[in-house]
C-alpha cells in the first residue's frame, strides 16, 4: 500500500489533543514575563543603567519568545482542529456520493431487490 492509500484520522483524539493545545496557550506564564524592568539605578553605580539595559533587552526578548510560541501552537492546534473537520466533511461527500449513485439505489438498471443467485430468506410453502 502506498503513503496515500489509506486514511484512518482519529477525529475524537485529533480534537482532544486541539482542545489541550489550545488551554496551554490560555495561560500566560506569570513571573519574570509580567514584570516591568525599573529604570537605572539613580545616583547608584555607572553599571547599574547597562545591566538594566540588559535587563530590560532580555526581558523583552523572552517575552517576544514566549508570544510566538504561542502563536504556533494555537496555528498548530487550529490546523489539526480543520484537518479532523476536513476529514470528517470529506468522509461524509464520499458516503454521499456512494448512496447517491443510481447504480447503488437499483434506479434506471433493471436490477432486482435481491440477486436471483440468492436462495429464498423464507422457506417457500409446497
């Protein structure tokens, strides 16, 4: 069997693993993320106003991190969240389409109910 022979989606475990994705996203990490970096030291040591550059650089920096991976993971979970529903919508077109068919409701060919190769389901009287 080839790579796209088969398809076989977990759409419940898809779904559940787009709802986890997406409450991790919801909690913003609180500490050292939320903090507001305080100006230079005033009338403290010269090195005070670069290690609170550097403070603040960082600090910045990982906040602009941690929102990205934000972002990522909700895209991430939102794809596998309209992947589940593609598959499922494609599912249903693709039963649709069979039950639909004229030749699988026996319309414009002649066919009978039952295949005459078939024995009697009930026993004929004599």
């Amino acid at each position: 069997m080839g790579l796209g022979d088969v398809t076989d989606a977990d759409t419940t475990a898809m779904e559940v693993f787009s709802q986890r994705v997406l409450a991790l996203v919801e909690e913003v990490p609180g500490g050292a993320l939320r903090r507001v970096v305080d100006p230079p030291c005033a009338g403290g040591i010269d090195e005070c106003k670069y290690f609170t550059g550097v403070d603040a650089e960082v600090t910045k920096n990982l906040q602009q991190f941690i929102t990205d991976v934000r972002y990522g993971f909700s895209a991430y979970a939102q794809f596998v969240r309209n992947e589940g529903v593609k598959y499922l919508q494609a599912a249903e077109a693709g039963k649709r389409a069979i039950l639909d068919n004229d030749l699988a409701k026996r319309r414009d060919a002649n066919l009978p109910a039952i295949a005459p190769e078939f024995p009697p389901a009930v026993a004929q009287p004599k």
